[in-house]
C-alpha cells in the first residue's frame, strides 16, 4: 500500500480506537500525530524519544492523553485493554505500552 492508503487505514483504526475508549468509560485528548524532524531531533536530545525514525514523522503515529474521572492514567495495567484493542485492530498496529524497554503508554501506531 501507498503511504497515503497506510495512513488513511490508521486514521479510521484511530476512529474506532476513540470510539472504544470513550465506550469504555474513559476520555482522552489528542496529541501529536505529524511530527517534523526537527521535533524529533529535540525529543532525541532530551530523552523523550529513542529514535530519529518515528512514525510521527509518517504520520502513521498518535499520543493520546487518557483519563478516568477526569486524571490522567499513566498505569499500565489499566491501559491494557486499550492497548490490546488497538494491536487487535490490525497485524500492523503497535502500542507502545507493549514495547519491551521504552514504555509510551501514550503511544499508538500503524507500523509499515
């Protein structure tokens, strides 16, 4: 597939992935999607980010804020399930909750 047909795939996944977790009992706010090199290069300077090949830059990448009752959830456990929803969603789909040694529970994406 073209980037473009990649990335329209990750915004109707993104859809139902909202859809889900307001369903669920929770809200969220958005985050980045585009992210510009130059971005990058800073959130690799101060840690926020391990790599110059973000999926932010394909715009094939969210970070969204989740709340329960109006605070932030930054917990794992309770993250899971949205997280196992949206790797459900397709093959391709990633949550960074998953990733072995840099957790971004914020983090949702398409990997192509």
């Amino acid at each position: 597939m073209s980037l473009r047909t990649e990335q329209e795939a990750f915004t109707k996944d993104v859809i139902k992935l909202l859809t889900f977790i307001f369903d669920s009992g929770f809200t969220c706010t958005m985050g980045e999607v585009m992210r510009t090199a130059e971005q990058q290069k800073l959130y690799v300077r101060d840690g926020r980010s391990k790599t110059m090949n973000s999926y932010h830059l394909k715009k094939l990448a969210i970070d969204l804020n989740i709340f329960k009752n109006g605070v932030l959830i930054y917990d794992r456990a309770t993250l899971q399930p949205i997280g196992n929803y949206w790797t459900q969603l397709s093959s391709v789909n990633q949550w960074g909750g998953n990733w072995k040694s840099f957790k971004d529970l914020p983090h949702f994406e398409r990997h192509v």
